[in-house]
C-alpha cells in the first residue's frame, strides 16, 4: 500500500531533502509552506498552512488523512532567536501544541516526527559528552528552550493522549541549499564571493571556539524516514554524527579548498550572548531502533556546499 506522508513546513531546507527522499521511498507526499514560499518539485501536492492557525491543521489532516507527519516548520535559527524571540516562541511552542491539538481532534492515528534539537541540552558537562537522551536538558539560549518545550509537550501527548509521536533532537545538518544564516553556508558563501570578486578578501566570522556535530542532510532525511516508520511513541531519538568538530576546523577546511588569499576578521555582531562550548551527540539509540549511520563524510559535505555557492554566485 502507497504511504501517504505530510511535510509541515517543507519548502525549508530540510523539506526539500525530505520530499524528494520519501518520493524515492515510494511515498505518495504532500507539502505545506508558507504563503509567501514556493515548493517546486514534481509528483508533490502543496498546502499553504500556517501553523499557528489551529484550524486550518485539522483541516488539512482530514484533507490530507496521512500515515506519517514530519513536523519541520519553525524558526529554525538560534541567532535569531536571539533577536526575535517572541516570533520563535510562538511559530516554535505554540505552533507545536497546534499541531498537537489538531491530532487530538482528529480521528486518524499517523505516526507523527517531530523535529527538535541538540541545542536543547546546552550546558553540557565534560563528563556527559557524547550526550545521550537521558541527560537533562539545560538549554542555554531561546531557540533550544523552546525546543526543550516541544520536547515535553511530545512526551505529554504520547502518553496521556496516545498520540504516536516521536521526538528527535536533530545536531547541526549541513549541506547545499541552506540558508547563509547557518554557520557553514555562511563561510562558503563568503569565500564564493570572494572567488568571484565580488566580496574584498575578508572573510566575516563569530565564534570559532563552539563544537558543534556536524551531518550531511541527506543522511538526516534518511534518519527521519526510519525512525517514523521504526521509532517508539513518546521517545527522543538523537540524529548527528557522533563527532564534534571546533568552528575554526570548519574554517580551516574551507579556506583550504579555495585558493583565494583569504583574511579572516571577526565580526562583534555574529557574536550571541550565550554560545555553549561543545554539543556532540550520543548516537547508540537511533542506531539501535534504525541501524541508521550516517555515510557522507564532512569534508564532502563541505566541498559540495561550497561549489553550489560557486554556481550560485
Ligand atoms: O521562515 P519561513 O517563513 O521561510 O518558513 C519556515 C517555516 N515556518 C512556518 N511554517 C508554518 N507556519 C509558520 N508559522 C511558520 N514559520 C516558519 O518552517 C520554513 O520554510 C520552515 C523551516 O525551515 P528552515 O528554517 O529552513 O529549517 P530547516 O533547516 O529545514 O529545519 C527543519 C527543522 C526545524 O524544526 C529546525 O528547528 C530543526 O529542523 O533543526
Ligand atoms: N551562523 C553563524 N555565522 N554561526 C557562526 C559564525 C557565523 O559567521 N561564526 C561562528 N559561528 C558559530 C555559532 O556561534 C555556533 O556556535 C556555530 O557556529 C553553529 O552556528 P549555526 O550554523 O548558526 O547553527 P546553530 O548551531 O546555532 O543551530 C543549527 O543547529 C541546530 C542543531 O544543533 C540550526 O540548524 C538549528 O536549527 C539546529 O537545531
């Protein structure tokens, strides 16, 4: 029987990857986005749907009537979280007990992924890294609290509702297509930019001492895929490669694969109140409940998204 999945908040960068890797699975896929956004892939249909519009959610599952929901849309960036945090409050917890009251109304059971983050352990202590499910979260800027939030919320409605929701905290996923919000699409962009003349050899940065656990998102979509069709109700499933790496490693692996004469400078304003030093992921559940491991090598990643930058330019 053909799976009938729904994307909410697809026409982001995880979305695309996801839509096209559940087409491949043989899915029957539909998409929501923003108004203002467009989803241009064959073979998908496309709802506009905002998701702090409770009712049009119901309406869209018993149009829709799907077996598995990916639950993608936020504000997904910890910088502006920062700057806008009414805006990722409400898109990112009420947006999520949205979604959650709209299962509850309706009278279909789909299996239900909901996207959190690795952010949302933030303090980790040296003895906790590579970080396992267990551990207390203790989020450290707005964007990982209200993740932490979405967290709690799935648990509490898999177990007092019977909601089939699976939580996952997604690290750091990379790749072409992303936004230059996010750190690697940034310094790939730049140093473009720099190639084609258009940017003075500067290159602008924030802070190069973080570690962060960095994926391919084509492994991602992949984990997604699996634990929607594997995971447990009511459980958290952290998605990364298992290895942090130091931003200034990133750096140093982009600029050598340019051969610009490249300055790099640092920019007060890339700079965020609170940036937790290490978020490196324990990777043995997903593993377990899936076999999923993730098989692209980084600097792969990092030599793809720099030359779709190239093309871009
Ligand atoms: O920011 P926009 O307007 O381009 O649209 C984003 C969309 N979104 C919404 N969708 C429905 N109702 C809303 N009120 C609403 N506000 C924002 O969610 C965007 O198209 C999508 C999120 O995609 P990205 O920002 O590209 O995030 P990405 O990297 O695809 O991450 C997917 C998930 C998120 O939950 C992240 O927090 C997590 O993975 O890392
Ligand atoms: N964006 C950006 N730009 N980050 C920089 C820069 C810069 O110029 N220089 C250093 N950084 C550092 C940030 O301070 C942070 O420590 C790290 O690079 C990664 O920043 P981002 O790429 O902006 O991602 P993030 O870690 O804040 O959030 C991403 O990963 C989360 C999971 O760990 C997003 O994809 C989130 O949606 C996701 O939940």
């Amino acid at each position: 029987m053909e799976m009938k999945s729904l994307i909410i908040g697809g026409a982001g960068f995880v979305g695309d990857y996801l839509t096209r890797h559940l087409q491949e699975l043989g899915h029957q896929v539909s998409v929501t986005k923003m108004p203002h956004e467009v989803i241009d892939i064959p073979g998908t249909v496309v709802y506009d749907l905002d998701i702090l519009e409770k009712d049009s959610i119901v309406a869209l599952l018993q149009t829709v009537r799907p077996d598995y929901i990916f639950h993608l849309a936020a504000q997904s960036s910890v910088a502006l979280s920062w700057k806008n945090p009414q805006l990722t409050i409400d898109v990112n917890i009420k947006g999520s007990i949205n979604l959650l009251e709209a299962l509850r109304e309706w009278e279909g059971a789909p299996r239900v992924l909901m996207i959190g983050s690795g952010e949302e352990y933030g303090h980790i202590r040296p003895e906790e890294t590579p970080v396992m499910e267990t551990n207390p979260p203790r989020p450290g800027n707005i964007y990982a609290a209200t993740k932490a939030c979405q967290n709690m919320f799935g648990k509490i409605y898999a177990d007092a509702y019977g909601i089939q929701v699976m939580m996952v905290r997604a690290f750091n996923h990379i790749g072409p297509n992303q936004a230059p919000l996010f750190v690697v699409a940034d310094f790939c962009k730049q140093t473009a930019e720099i190639e084609a003349g258009r940017q003075e050899a500067v290159l602008k940065v924030g802070n190069l001492s973080a570690q962060r656990d960095f994926t391919d998102v084509r492994d991602v979509v992949k984990a997604y895929a699996l634990l929607a069709e594997k995971g447990q109700a009511g459980e958290t499933y952290n998605i990364g490669s298992g290895h942090a790496i130091a931003i200034e490693d990133i750096l140093q692996m982009i600029l050598s694969m340019s051969k610009a004469d490249i300055k790099v400078v640092k920019d007060p304003s890339k700079l965020r109140p609170i940036d937790v030093p290490t978020i490196e992921a324990g990777t043995k559940k997903v593993y377990e409940a899936t076999g999923w491991i993730p098989q692209i090598p980084l600097e792969q990643t990092i030599q793809e998204t720099l030359d779709y930058w190239r093309r871009k330019n």
